[in-house]
C-alpha cells in the first residue's frame, strides 16, 4: 500500500510538472504572438503617418482660392483676391 501511495504521488508531481511546463510554454508562444501583432501595428501606423506627410493638400473654396496645408505654421493661399 506505501508503495502504490508513492507512486501516486510521484505521478502526481509529474503531472503537475508537466501542466506547469505546458502553461509555460502556451504562455511564452502567446507572447510571442502577441509581440508580432503589435510590431506590425506600430510598423503600418508608420508607414501610414509616414505616407500622409509627404503630400501636400489643396482645397478651394467657392471663390476659387486655393488653400495649401502644409507643414507651416499658416495656410498659403493661392488664387483671386475679391
């Protein structure tokens, strides 16, 4: 009878072992996952911001001035004065 004890406690620790190593290793792919995601994320929103700025805007208005947005601190305006 000690020895059947023995032995599952003995099993009972491998196992338990083994649910932890498994956790671990779940854990550590996730992670993994979860950091690719988010590089990507940043990388595209980079290369999106990246993008925009190297166009310039115009807009015109009922008038026919034309507004650039740039990256000044004020919008150039470009066409008739009324």
């Amino acid at each position: 009878m000690e020895e059947k004890d023995k032995t599952w406690s003995e099993i009972e620790e491998l196992f338990a072992t083994e649910v932890i190593e498994q956790s671990k290793r779940t854990a550590k792919r996730w992670f993994i996952i979860w950091l690719i995601t988010f590089l990507t994320l940043v990388g595209t929103n980079g290369v999106w911001i990246y993008m925009f700025n190297q166009y310039d805007y115009v807009s015109q208005d009922g008038s026919g001035v034309n507004t650039y947005k740039t990256d000044v601190n004020g919008d150039v305006n470009n066409g008739s004065e009324n």
